[in-house]
C-alpha cells in the first residue's frame, strides 16, 4: 500500500440500524509489523464519508497491548473503546443494533467483548473502507471482510435443555428457567408436560403463562423416587409460542436419589487440656443415617490412633440405622500418668450409596505430673538456668551439665520470646548437634545431662509415674527445613539403655515450631543409688545459620516420681561450706537438715584442729531436728588476723547411723579491698597543642579493716600513646571506705590526632586485684585550607534507628551556618530492614574514635545523587555550609577529608569513595573527584585517608551543599558487622570565611557578637547593638546611654558613633509624642542641630508635658 491509502467499496443498499435488526462487519486484522507509526483497518462509510474507524490507529503504540479499537479516525489514538491485547492476526466482529431510541456498537474477537459504544438515534452506512498508512509497511493487511444483516426473532424461548438433581429417596421439589430473548413479543406458554422413561414419579408441574420480553421463568415440579436409589431420566416438553426452535421446547432432566447417606454429629472429639493421670473421660458421637427411604447398615467402627483410647458404648457392628435415625457411641480416653498430646480417629464403613467412610478424630492434651523429682524449667525470661525447681526432700536433682563436644562454640546461651515459656537453651542450626550419630550406639557429641540422687536412706520410684519429658523447639529465618528429634539415655550404674530417637519440632522454611515429646522411664522402679538421664537433641536437616539465624532448643524438662524418706534419722549437710570476708570479726551459718522419718538428735559439732581452727569460735547448732524435712543451722564466729584463706572441719555428732558427719569450711579474706570508679577516662576533643589537661582516678577502699596503699613506684601507663599521658598524684593510704584520687595527666604537645593508654593500679589489695583504666584523648589536626568550615567526628550519641541526622558539627559556626551530618538512604538492606536501622548502619569504635559504618548491602549501586535520577539506594551523607547574609567563603586552597575504614566477618569489603557538591539547593550535582578508600579480608581494617582539594570551588556566597558517596567494589552481601564499609573525622576547611562587608555587622564581627541589632550583648545593660553601633558605645561593657539634657534650654542632645557616621549604614531621628504613644502618636520631629558628631532637638516651651525619644534605623 502507499504511504496513506483509502480503498472504498459501496454496498448495494445503504445498511441501517433497526430494532429487531442485527448488523454485523466481520474482517481480520493482519498486523506482523507492529511498530509505532503504523496504521491499518476498515471504516464504515456513507455517502463516501468515514463514519467510524475499526483497527490499529497511527502512533497509537506498538506490540500486543491497547493498540486496537473503535475509533472516528486512523489518523488519531484516542480510541471510544479499544481491546487490551491484540495478537499479529486479530479476528474481529463489529455487533451494531437499535432499541428503538439508540444505536450501539459492539467490538468482539476470540478473547473479549468490549462494551458498547452507544449514541442517540439510528446509524446509516453504505459502504466500507479499506485504510492503511506507511508506505514501508508491506505485510499488513485486512482479509475475510463479512457484512449481514439478520432479523431478530421474537418472541424466543432460551434456556437449557439439560438438568442434573441430586435428591435422598422420598419427595422432593426442583425446578428449570426459561426465559424470553425477543424484542417486542410475550412468550406465551400453554402447557408443560412429562415424557421420557420415568415419567410417572413426576407430579404438580406449574409454569407461566406468560414471560415478557427479556424476563424469564421458573418450571417446578415434585419427584418422588418410590422405587428406591438409583438414576432417574425424564422430560419436560413446554408448548410455546416461539417462532425461532419450534415446538415444544424440550427440556432432558436428570435426578439421581441417593440413600441411604452415612453422616456423624462431629468430625472431632477433643477431650481438652487435662491434669496428669484424670482418670477415665468419656466424651460420645452420633452416627447418622441422613437418607430419606434405605436402612443404613453398619458394617464396622475401626480405632486407631494411641492405645489410651477406647470405644466403651454403643452397639456392636454389624448393625442397621433406619432412615432418618441415628446410634450413639461412647468413647474413652484413660491415659494414666503420661503426660503430653494424644490423636487417634475413628472410622464408619457401611453401606453408604457412594463408599463415604467419615471419621471423627481424637485428640486429648494431659500435663506433667505433679509428683515431680525434677524440673528444669530452663529459666524465667531474665536469664537462662540449668537448675531444677524440684525441691522435694526425698532426692537431689542435681544442676544440668552441658556435654558439647562439636567443632563450633555456639551451642548454649539462653532464647526468650515466640513459643518459648521464659527462656531456653538453644544452638545454631550449623552446629547440627548429633547429626549422622547413631545415638544408641554412639557417645553424643551434644547433650544436657543431670543425676538424680536419692537422699541418704531414701528411694526414688519410677514405677508409677516414671515419664521423662521434653519440650524441643526449632526456629527459623532461612529456607530449608529444620527438623530436630531428640534421645535419652538412662546410665542406671548396672544397664544403661537409650529411648529413641523420637520426632521433635520439624518447620520447612522461616518460622517456629515446639514439639512436647515423652520417654517412658517407668522400667527403672525404685532405686536408692544416683541414676544419670542424658537429653540428645538430633538435627536430620539443614545444616547452616548462626543461632541468631536459625537453629534448635530444648525448653522445660520434667521427671515424674515419687520419693520415699529413710525411716531412720538421716542428717543431710553439704560435703563444703565457702564463705567470704572482708578482714572484721563476723558470725556465719550453714544449714542442716534432716531427710529421714526419725529425729534427729546432734550431740556435739566441732572443729577436728585442722588448718586455722582457732580463727572459728562459739560453734552452736539446732537440735533435734524434726523428721521429714525438719531443717536448722550451725552457727559460728569467725575472726580473721590478716587476709588470706582460713579452712577447718567441723565434725558433727548425732544419733544418725552415719554419723559422724564432716563439713569443710573455708573463708576467704578480702581486706584491703581496691574498688575503682570507671574503667574509663576520656579527656575529651582539643584544638592543636591543648598544653596540660589533667583528671582524676577515684579509687575506693572496699574493704573494712585495714587502709589501701596505692603503689606509686609499680602503678604505670602503658600503651601506644603512653608518653603523652603521666601520673601527676597518686593519694596516701586510703582508710576502710574512703576513696582517694589519682590524678592523670594528658599533654600531646604540638602532636595531633587520637591518643590511647592504659593505666594500671597496683596496691596492696588483699586478693591482688590490679584495675586498668583506658585512657583516651584526642587533638583535631590543624587546617590545611585555614578555617575549619564544618567538623563530623561521631564521637557524640547522635546515631539512632530510622533517623536521618548522624552527626552535628562541631565546628566553630560563626561567621556561617552548617547544617547536620544527614543519612539521605531510603528503602531496605540486609535482612529487609530499612536501610537506616541497625545492622545496616551501625557507630564502631576505631583507631580514630568513633566511626559511622554502612553495610554494603546500601552501597551496591553506582548511582548520581538521588535528586539527580538516583535509585533511592545509595548511602548520601548529606551536609550543606552558608555563608552569613552579604559574607562569602573562600575555598581556595580548601579541602574536604575523611578516614575511611572497611570491616567484614565473612569475606572481602571495599568501596569507592565520590564527593559531589550542588550550589542551586540540589537541583543539579557536579563530581568533585573519586577515590578508593579502605578494604579489609578479615577484621577492622586500619584507616585510609582521602582529600578532596576544593579550590576549584572558589568562593561562594550562597549556601553550598556537599554529598559524600561509597559505592562498594566488593560482594554487597550481610549486615554492617559483616561486611560494611565507613568513615570517621570529615573535615572541611576553606581559606577565609569572610562575614558581610562594612557597617554594623563587621563592627558586630569585631567584637565577636551576633549580626543582630537587637542583641542586647554581654554587658546586659539593656541597649541594643545596633543603639550601641550608632552611639559609639560598646556592648561588651555596661554603660549609661550616650545622650544629655540641658533643663536651661531644653535641649536633648546625642553623640553620633564615628564608626556608623563613617559607615553610612545608620539613620538617626528624634520623634515626640505627649503620652508616650498612647493616643498621641510618636511623631518625626526636624531636629534643630544633625552633623557627623551631633543630633541635637529643643523641646518646645509651655507644654504641660512631652516626651522625646532617640530613634536609630539600619540602613539597608
């Protein structure tokens, strides 16, 4: 085709929308050439003039979107509707028809119907037109164009001639639709009639007489299936007045009855959380024949599940429900002292018309048992302990020992929160405790072991209540399952034997899971010598992640038993007693008690002479002791002669058969006691060569009788930076909770940066404790460029979550303004935090103080600043200097520096460090310069200066902004600790910060005042500045106003300051007023004297009264 083509076919007759008249224009679209530009499609013509356009319109797009419609024009891509996809080779069909008042037009292909364009009255046309525009295109085209013109009927019967019902045996109601698709005419019906093979359960057939056009109509009838289940046929014929299909209309209906209908009152029976061993709980359930007409015949109920349920009720299979009925069945659920979770289910076979076999399942939750002989409830959510809560007198459960004998160390600590109850003891899902083992013939290499001892003549049995649980958790924030069972092994002394390992908790991705397993110990009886249990939790899946990450643990373990107490006396002590002292005379005790069912009765208790038995004096003790857990204590004095460790044994006599009974007892003295109040001191930041700064090293003596003498000689400052610091005193002996002060001094000299030492103490501290104490100072290096314009050293608490600012300056401010240090990264970094959060952005202590780090995960693009079509990842550190109003900065020979530093845990960590800088409030950024800074293997790197040179900047006058970027060079993955990248002490300088030239502000700047006029100075005399500029006066020192009056002559008289008469930036004016303003208005009076010393005006004569006043104006 040419470039833009036209090709017009007239109709024999014009073609015009009627009611009862559809129109339709079929053609395929042919596009293989689908760029923008091109143009193909019919329009619908009359007289020769284009009507509507159907196709792709010129520039309205490319491809296979919204680029083909209905429209008035090829030469325009505002479509009036238009299909949302459209393939190369597009079948498409135009529907247009009248309701009598308005013509629509619809759009069609295999996929969509678009909805109607519509407008008012009819629509004329007696042709189309072939168009298309591009002369390069070759392969586009229009084939297969159909116009037709078809008679609508009317009145016409719709509907399916199809019905599927379901129905129980008995009577039923159902009913089909007809409905009328004509135009103008009623559809009449005259009768409906039932025909086929089971015609003669069909009764009570009603249907309308009448369905106007559009509406429709239900035929209903009754089924009554008499002959039992099975599948009816039949038909339905309706006589009607349809001038399309004919008559009748027939309708083919199918109902299949169904019974009988097996059904139970509830599909789960759940017995609830229950106290250990509650004895016998019986719960029932209904099994339901829900038929109409047959007998439900029960074949067989079949149990599975845990043995501790039980079917006690009910009748006996095989047996028969009639329609309708139902039988009851009881179940049992008894089980014992086990504690934990329970489920089994119940099924019905039966004669059912389709095979259902429901089931009703079961489940029951019982607690441990309250007869406990050990608990370990692994802490309360402060603090992870492995101690058992059981405090029965009959036996000892002794502290859980941890056995971890894996390559990693992570195994232990404590995890609060989600499904745990206080706290638990966890391990990393790396460290796969047990993995591959062979736990019932193999050593664990993990595993939280405790002995349980009984008490001298006592007994432990297991025999009843002998159930040793577990509660295991797994938790998760990785992909991959995590699964862990656990095992136990039971060391008796005689056979020891392993239980498991049994399934535990078990998540297939990120979340958290707790399983509550059991053992049953019930094997072991009674027994009187100690029995050890191992718990052995055992990975079977993934095998990576930090415990924070992902990994395993075991939360409350509880043994069930009971105890039996000796029936003879039993004294029980402790095998040592260790005491504490801080060098006085003191009382001490120890407890006793007695685990036997007879008194006990002490006679004597001594010391046996051992050791330093005559510091241990008036020994007394309780006695008798009550049987079954009566308790007392021994009591004593202790006097120590000097610090050191005093021990004896003190030999108790009773009537116990065991007696007697030795205590070891030892007391520790800790007198003097050295006790120093920081473990830190920090003499601050300081311009270059600071001279002698000196603080204080409070030290107190804790103990109580003997002074703390400090060493001077042996008490030292070492470190890298050791000859800048110096003890300058160090205090004389220091009496029983004194304090006395060392004071240390800190002199760099003409050096500059960060200083680090360590001073050590050393005194005659009774247990040889030696306190250290960091030292740290810090002297800002002198400016390259001359003025240090702004300053950002992190080493204040500026950092907090989800806050932009970073840091504040620290620069002196004045003659110019600077903004905060701002973090200008938005969106989310590693582990989907936000980017502003911990972990992606963290302060660190380094060489240098402290330092601001980023994970590298912010810094993986290489973007322009944000404001200039970056992608919102980049980590900006954003800040902006400006000069005062009328003042400039000088950047010649300025500079912009940084240390930069690198860290990372897991692999490579580097980055590229850009300074750009925006003079037009960030619309558009320039690059100064890039350079590489830090990079690090493992650890924290050391740091790497970078310079900018700035005097290509010249000097500004305006607000300058600067934006400092690292884009990292290495792998980008893991948090700021991981893998992160940073810097520390950005410093900008500039050779000269100029303040505004001439007049009241550089008089202002002389004087080391704010350029305010109203600022009333460090004199407080209560005369602005700039009164004070015009007056020739000084705010730094109090004065009385520069102004006289002459009662003689009434003459009031000002001398003008030289300096502003110089300036010329200051108006001088006496204004008068007879009430000070209030309704009398201040008015400009001539003055009768105004040179460049003096503003002299005499007050009238004869006024009762007037005021006058000095009034001093700045000059713009």
């Amino acid at each position: 085709m040419t470039t833009s083509t036209e090709q017009n076919r007239t109709f024999a007759a014009p073609l015009t929308s009627a009611a009862g008249t559809t129109l339709t224009v079929n053609f395929t679209l042919i596009r293989p050439e689908t760029q923008t530009g091109r143009g193909i499609g019919i329009y619908l013509t009359n007289g020769g003039a284009n009507q509507f356009f159907i196709g792709h319109s010129i520039n309205s797009g490319a491809g296979t979107g919204s680029v083909v419609g209905l429209g008035t024009s090829m030469n325009t891509s505002a479509y009036l509707t238009q299909f949302s996809t459209s393939p190369s080779t597009q079948a498409i069909t135009a529907t247009i028809t009248y309701d009598g008042a308005d013509t629509s037009i619809i759009l069609s292909d295999s996929d969509e119907t678009l909805a109607a364009h519509t407008f008012t009255g009819t629509f004329t046309f007696d042709g189309i037109s072939l168009a298309g525009y591009n002369g390069a295109t070759t392969t586009n085209g229009i084939d297969d164009i159909v116009v037709t013109s078809l008679s609508n009927p009317d009145p016409w019967v719709q509907g399916s001639d199809f019905y599927q019902f379901t129905q129980t045996g008995g009577l039923a109601s159902h009913g089909v639709s007809l409905s009328n698709a004509g135009l103008t005419q009623p559809l009449t019906i005259s009768s409906v009639t039932a025909g086929g093979s089971d015609p003669s359960y069909v009764s009570n057939i009603q249907f309308p007489a009448s369905i106007a056009t559009g509406g429709s109509g239900d035929i209903t009838f009754d089924f009554d299936a008499t002959d039992g289940p099975g599948l009816y046929t039949f038909t339905l014929s309706a006589s009607t007045n349809d001038t399309v299909d004919g008559d009748p209309f027939v309708i083919d209906v199918e109902i299949d009855v169904v019974d009988p209908i097996v059904g139970v009152s509830t599909d789960t029976i759940d017995f609830g959380s229950l106290a250990n061993n509650p004895g016998p709980q019986i719960q029932t359930f209904d099994i339901l024949n829900e038929g109409g007409s047959e007998d439900l015949d029960i074949f067989d109920i079949t149990l599975s599940g845990d043995s501790e349920f039980t079917i006690t009720g009910g009748q006996t299979p095989p047996f028969t429900i009639a329609p309708g009925g139902s039988e009851t069945i009881e179940v049992t659920f008894d089980p014992g002292t086990r504690p934990g979770g329970y489920s089994g289910s119940i099924s019905i076979d039966s004669n059912d018309y389709d095979g259902n076999m429901p089931e009703v399942a079961l489940v029951a939750t019982t607690a441990v048992s309250t007869n406990l002989v050990a608990d370990y409830p692994m802490g309360d959510g402060s603090g992870l302990s492995l101690a058992s809560t059981d405090a029965a007198a009959g036996s000892t459960a002794a502290v859980l020992v941890e056995t971890d004998l894996g390559a990693r160390t992570e195994f232990g600590g404590h995890k609060t929160g989600g499904l745990i109850d206080g706290s638990a003891f966890p391990w990393s899902r790396r460290e796969a405790p047990n993995n591959g083992l062979d736990l019932t013939t193999v050593s664990p290499t993990e595993a939280l072991a405790f002995t349980l001892t009984p008490a001298p003549g006592a007994t432990v049995d297991l025999s009843v209540d002998g159930w040793l649980t577990v509660e295991i958790g797994a938790f998760s924030t990785l992909s991959g399952a995590t699964t862990y069972g656990v095992a136990l092994a039971v060391d008796d002394g005689v056979s020891p034997f392993v239980l498991g390992p049994v399934a535990g908790a078990s998540i297939p991705g990120v979340g958290e899971d707790k399983a509550f397993v059991t053992f049953d110990v019930r094997s072991l009886g009674s027994f009187s010598a100690p029995v050890t249990f191992s718990v052995m939790p055992q990975t079977t899946g993934a095998t990576n992640g930090t415990v924070g990450q992902a990994g395993g643990y075991l939360d409350r373990i509880t043994l069930g038993g009971t105890e039996s107490i000796a029936s003879t006396p039993a004294l029980v002590v402790n095998a040592g007693e260790s005491f504490s002292n801080e060098g006085l005379p003191e009382s001490y005790s120890f407890a006793i008690s007695n685990a036997g069912l007879a008194q006990v009765d002490i006679s004597s208790v001594a010391t046996d002479g051992s050791g330093e038995a005559s510091a241990f004096t008036n020994i007394t003790f309780d006695t008798p002791l009550a049987a079954s857990g009566g308790s007392g204590f021994v009591d004593f004095d202790f006097t120590p002669v000097g610090p050191g460790t005093y021990t004896t044994n003190f030999v108790i006599t009773s009537n116990d058969p065991a007696s007697p009974a030795t205590v070891a007892i030892s007391i520790e003295v800790l007198d003097p006691e050295i006790s120093v109040a920081t473990g830190s001191l920090d003499f601050g930041d300081f311009d270059p060569s600071p001279g002698q700064q000196t603080l204080s090293v409070t030290v107190t003596n804790a103990g109580e009788a003997n002074d703390l003498v400090v060493n001077a000689g042996l008490t030292a400052i070492t470190g890298t930076n050791a000859s800048e610091f110096g003890i300058v005193s160090v205090p004389g002996p220091i009496a029983p909770g004194a304090t006395g002060d060392i004071v240390v001094s800190f002199d760099p000299g003409v050096s500059e940066g960060q200083f680090f030492a360590e001073l050590s103490i050393v005194s005659n501290d009774s247990n040889g404790a030696t306190p250290t104490v960091s030292l740290v100072g810090y002297v800002r290096e002198s400016p390259v460029g001359g003025v240090i314009v702004a300053r950002y050293d992190f080493d204040g608490s500026h950092v907090v979550d989800d806050v932009a600012s970073v840091d504040i300056d620290a620069s002196a401010g004045t003659p110019w303004t600077t903004s905060d240090l701002l973090d200008q990264a938005t969106g989310t970094g590693a582990l989907s935090a936000s980017n502003q959060a911990g972990g992606n952005r963290e302060v660190l202590t380094g060489p240098t103080g402290n330092l601001l780090l980023f994970s590298c995960n912010r810094e993986s693009d290489a973007q322009t600043p944000v404001t200039s079509g970056g992608d919102n990842e980049s980590t900006w550190t954003l800040f902006s200097v400006s000069p005062e109003s009328g003042g400039s900065i000088d950047f010649d020979g300025g500079s912009l520096s940084i240390d930069t530093y690198a860290t990372t845990s897991i692999g490579g960590a580097s980055a590229n460090w850009s300074l750009y800088y925006s003079t037009n409030g960030g619309t558009t950024w320039s690059l100064i310069a890039g350079f590489p800074g830090a990079s690090s293997t493992s650890g924290l790197s050391a740091a790497t200066p970078i310079t900018w040179d700035l005097s290509s900047l010249g000097t500004v006058s305006s607000e300058i902004q600067f934006a400092l970027d690292p884009v990292a060079t290495s792998s980008t993955n893991g948090v700021a600790t991981q893998r992160g990248v940073g810097f520390d002490n950005l410093v900008l300088t500039a050779a000269a910060v100029n303040p505004p030239g001439g007049g009241f502000a550089d008089w202002a700047s002389n004087l080391g005042i704010p350029n305010d006029p109203q600022y009333d100075g460090t004199d407080f005399d209560g005369i602005s500045a700039l009164v004070e500029y015009a007056l020739g006066l000084s705010p730094l020192v109090s004065e009385t106003l520069a102004g006289t009056f002459d009662p003689d002559f009434n003459d009031l008289t000002f001398t003008k300051g030289a300096e502003a008469v110089a300036n010329g930036d200051v108006d001088w004016e006496i204004e008068v007023s007879d009430d000070l303003g209030i309704n009398d208005p201040w008015e400009v009076v001539t003055p009768d004297v105004d040179d460049d010393t003096t503003i002299m005006y005499t007050l009238p004569t004869g006024a009762a009264k007037v005021f006058a006043r000095l009034k001093v104006s700045q000059i713009p």
